[in-house]
C-alpha cells in the first residue's frame, strides 16, 4: 500500500472512530506485531470499532483504499500467532469493544455473546445470576474470548469440550458490509435461532471458522446444566508403553458414553510444566531435561510417565455406575486411580494444616495444583497466573502476577496433530514428536485430549526462552521438522499457526473451491489475506 494511500485510509478510519481508537504509536504496533516465536509482518494501526455499524465502515475504508483487515477478538491467541496477522500491511480489527451479552436463556442453556466478551465475563454473568448452568473453559487466560478461540475450533474440559460443536446463529459480517445469520437465524421471527444448529439448507457456520470470509459479530453458545452429581478423575501410566492399553480403555468407555466430557493425559515433560518452571539449579543450568533426568523428577515429585484426568457428570447413580466400570476397565493397566469431589477437595483444605502437623506431608501444594483443574471441569476459568505459568518455562524470570508471554519474550510454538483413537498409533506419534524436540534440545512436553471417542488430538508445545540468541531460529526449525514428521504420518494438525497456513498439500480442487469462495465474498481481497490460506489472492 502506498503511503499517501495509507494516509488517506488512516485519516477516514480516525474520523469514523475518533482517534483514541485508532492508534499507530509506534511502539503499540511494536506490541502487536510481538508474537511468541519470531515475525515479520508490520501492522498499520489497531483500528477499535464499537458497534457493528463501525466495523461496516471500518471494511469499507478498507475495500476503497485496499488496506487489508485482520480481525481478533481478544488477541490472545498465543503459541499459534497472537495477534499478528499470516501477511504483512494489515490493520488491526480488534474487536474487544463490542462486549455484550445479548441474550441468555436458564432453561434452554444458551447465552448470545458478541466477540469481546471473555471467559471471564461469562463466568461472572452465570454467577451474578446464581445459573445453574456451566460454561466450558479453555486452560487459557480468563481474558481470552470467547468467539475467538470457537473460531479456531479450540477446546475445554466438560462434556461441551468441543466448543465449535456448541455453537450457533452465527451474526457473519461478510468483507463487503454485508450480514448473514447461519442456521435458522436468518429466518425473521425465527423461534429455534439459539437452538437449532443446522437449520435448513446447506449449513455455513463451518466456513467461518479457521477462515478470512466473514467477520463473526455475533454467536450462540451452549451451556451445560449443572449435573446432579461431579467427580473428578485421575491416574497414572507408569512407562511409556502403558499408555496404548489406556488410550485402547479410554476409546471403548467413550464410546459406550461411560465417559461424556474430555480426557487428557499429560506425559511427565507437560506436569512438570504445569508445576514449575525449568528446575535449572537441580539440572546445572543444562537444556534440556532429556528422559533419565525426567525419571528422577518423576520419583521426586511423585507423578507418572502419562498423566490422566477427566471427570464424571451425571446423577449419583449414574456416577457410581460409571466409577465401578472405569475401575474395572483401568484393573491392571493403570496406577493410582483417584476420583475426587468438590466436597472430597474441602475437606483436604480444611485439614491440610493439621496433617501436616501429623503426617509432615504438605498436601497444601497438592491442592493449589488440583484445585484449578477440577474447578476448569466445572467449567471455572483459570486465573491468568495459573494459565500462562507454562508459557514461562524455560524464562529465568518468575511469572508475573499480570503475565503476557508475548511481552516478556516467552518462546511458545504449539503443534496440534490428530489422531484416530488406537492406542498403537497413539503411542508411536507420541514417541516420534519426542524424538524430535529432544534432538533439537526442547523438552518434549505433550498433552493428548479425547475430546471425541474416536480422537485424539495431541497438542505439542515446543517452550523457549526468547531472549536465548539463536532459539527462535531453532525452534521454529524443531517446528517444521514435526510438521513434516506428523504429516508424513498421516496426522494433520486440527488448527494452525500463522507461520504455517499455507503449508498443508491442500488438493487443488479443494483449494479452487475455497478461492471462489474467497472472491465471492471478498472481491476486494481484504479481510484477512493468507490466514488458512483460503484463496487468498497471494498465492
Ligand atoms: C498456556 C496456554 C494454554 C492454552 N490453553 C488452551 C486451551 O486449553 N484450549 C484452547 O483452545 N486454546 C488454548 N490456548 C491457546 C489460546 O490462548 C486460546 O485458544 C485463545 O482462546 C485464543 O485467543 P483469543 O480467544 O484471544 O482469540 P483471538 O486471538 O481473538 O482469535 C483467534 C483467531 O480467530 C480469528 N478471529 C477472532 N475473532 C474473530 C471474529 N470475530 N471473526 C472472525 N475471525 C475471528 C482471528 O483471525 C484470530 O487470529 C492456550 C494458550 C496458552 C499460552
């Protein structure tokens, strides 16, 4: 874009906007052109509309002068791109602004929301309300979004894990201003708007989500009723070849619906984690923790090689049913199975303090670590602290009360393969994604979640320290050297990172199909170039 051209953009949007909302100081757009590996798109300015009404005039400044778009809805998409766009010279369309919940039905279990509103918003809503219904939270920051993360087909922890699959009446602005409702909220008086997912005809939500076709501006989310009763799960796999009869165990229960909501299963990389940061003084300052020293941080901390948790939702009987047939199907595979309830964790907080006096064993510490997870399988945000502690891993800083991983130079790629639900195919993709961020020198910290009973979506984090010269460069080359491995092995990742979204052997008459699509709706080539590469022109 020229720089006149630009200027001219930019004096339009200021004068719809007002200039408070559109900022082009240099060191914010340092801010939003930070991610948490390394990137060299610019952005022109963040523009900041309030109302529907704005972000059609915020596209059609863009359509006139062909400044492209990029639209967040709270930018926090870290490990994947945060807030940087796949492609150079776009302005920002964040849309935290637009905050409302517009509509919230108890007895149906949905509530309408536009792209600002947050994890924590929600959370807070359903409480002031005193609902009896649960939202499903990611183990991300309260401040993520909810539209967002849904757009990237993210997911929690209860039986509405899979949050693309909890959605509908979609509010799509298209590139050209136009609106479109999906389902039958496009229907004027339609009754079944919040309720009914497919409505009539061809279904288009899927289209805008992983895509550059429509600015989604509004969504309706399902909420789960709170069950009668809930209790939580845990157990171990002692070696690395326990976890095929586990994932073999899990895929039969969820199939026969004994378990409804998401399992996940850590490896020893992911608790340790989650629990600390780099034990740098024990490991003498060397990188990384290859698997002998990992045993000795298993045995002292006491978690296994695979670490799995879940939980069971439904009445009292239904629950004591599903316990007696975990137990029974986990009898010789699996160690230490647990089951925990709320009541159960209250009572632990109340004595802790006398055990130890007793016992000398600090359950305190046990607690504050379990106490997030059961509250995230009732649907209970993290607090931001909580969240992010594994983004700072390998950082000799400790983590901020307020953290922000891309500010502080938290070095975090994820890479997200799914698998069918066969333990052996499981295992060896677990053990050929070890290879690799072992031989690059990162710890191979792996987490497989059965969101659905014939999946398993494995989400890889290869965790740095930014500010380590030379690590960015080797991490994202670990990066690629897993792409490729995964890929090879027939396992495609479920979302992507704005490094790699053109990077997929898409056929081309998949990806003509999208490009028509693409030219369709958005002539002017401006929202969103090359995020999914869904035709975008510069291919
Ligand atoms: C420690 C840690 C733990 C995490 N745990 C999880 C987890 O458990 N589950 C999970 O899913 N993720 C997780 N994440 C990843 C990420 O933080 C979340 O997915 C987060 O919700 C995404 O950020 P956001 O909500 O701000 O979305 P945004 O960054 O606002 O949006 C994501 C993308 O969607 C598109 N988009 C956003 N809004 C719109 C819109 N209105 N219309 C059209 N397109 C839009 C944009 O292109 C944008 O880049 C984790 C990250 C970290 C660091």
């Amino acid at each position: 874009v020229q720089t006149e051209t630009l200027a001219a953009a930019l004096e339009q949007w200021a004068r719809l906007l007002g200039g408070e909302c559109v900022q082009h100081d240099p060191a914010l757009l340092s801010g939003a052109e930070t991610a948490t590996f390394a990137t060299r798109q610019r952005i022109v300015a963040i523009l900041q509309p309030g109302s529907r009404a704005e972000i059609a005039d915020c596209l059609a400044i863009a359509n006139r002068f062909r400044v492209p778009l990029y639209p967040v809805s709270s930018g926090k998409n870290w490990g994947y791109g945060s807030r940087v766009p796949p492609t150079d010279g776009c302005a920002l369309l964040s849309l935290s602004r637009l905050n409302r919940i517009t509509a919230f039905d108890e007895d149906l279990g949905y509530v309408t929301v536009e792209p600002g509103v947050t994890q924590r918003q929600l959370f807070e809503f359903l409480k002031q309300r005193q609902s009896r219904l649960w939202m499903d939270a990611t183990g991300s920051s309260p401040e993520c979004s909810l539209i967002g993360n849904a757009m990237e087909r993210g997911f929690g922890h209860t039986p509405y894990g899979d949050h693309f699959a909890n959605v509908c009446g979609l509010e799509v602005m298209l590139p050209t201003g136009d609106v479109i409702q999906t389902g039958t909220a496009r229907f004027e008086g339609s009754a079944t708007a919040e309720v009914s997912r497919w409505g009539v005809g061809p279904s288009l939500d899927g289209l805008f989500s992983q895509s550059n076709l429509g600015v989604v501006t509004r969504m309706t989310i399902w909420l789960m009723p709170q069950p009668e009763a809930f209790e939580a799960f845990f157990f171990r796999g002692e070696d690395g070849d326990g976890l095929a009869p586990l994932i073999d165990s899990l895929r039969r229960l969820r199939l026969q619906e004994v378990l409804r909501s998401s399992i996940h299963i850590a490896n020893d990389y992911k608790v340790l984690g989650g629990i600390q940061q780099y034990p740098w003084a024990e490991m003498g300052d060397k990188t990384p923790i290859v698997p002998v020293d990992m045993a000795s941080f298993r045995k002292k901390l006491s978690f296994g090689y695979w670490n799995a948790s879940g939980a069971l939702y439904g009445t009292k009987a239904q629950i004591s049913e599903a316990k007696r047939l975990l137990a029974s199907e986990l009898r010789g595979q699996a160690g230490g199975l647990k089951f925990l309830s709320p009541g159960k964790l209250q009572i632990a907080k109340r004595f802790a303090g006398a055990f130890r006096t007793f016992t000398g064993w600090d359950l305190r510490r046990t607690i504050s670590l379990v106490e997030p997870v059961l509250g995230l399988m009732q649907g209970e945000p993290m607090t931001a602290s909580q969240a992010l502690r594994s983004a700072y891993w390998r950082k000799r800083m400790p983590v901020p009360a307020e953290p922000d991983p891309d500010r502080d130079g938290c070095g975090l790629l994820w890479y997200a393969p799914v698998a069918p639900a066969k333990g052996d195919i499981v295992t060896k993709l677990a053990a050929d994604a070890s290879e690799v961020l072992l031989k690059f020198g990162f710890e191979p910290m792996i987490s497989l979640t059965m969101l659905a009973p014939r999946t398993v979506c494995s989400v890889i984090s290869i965790t740095y320290d930014r500010g380590v010269p030379g690590e960015d460069e080797k991490a994202m080359t670990c990066y690629s050297r897993l792409h490729e491995t995964c890929t090879r092995g027939g396992f495609f990742p479920y979302r992507l990172g704005i490094q790699s979204m053109s990077e997929l052997p898409e056929p081309p008459v998949y990806t003509e199909l999208i490009r028509k699509l693409k030219r369709t709706v958005d002539p002017g080539g401006v929202l969103a170039p090359g995020r999914y590469d869904c035709g975008s022109s510069e291919r």
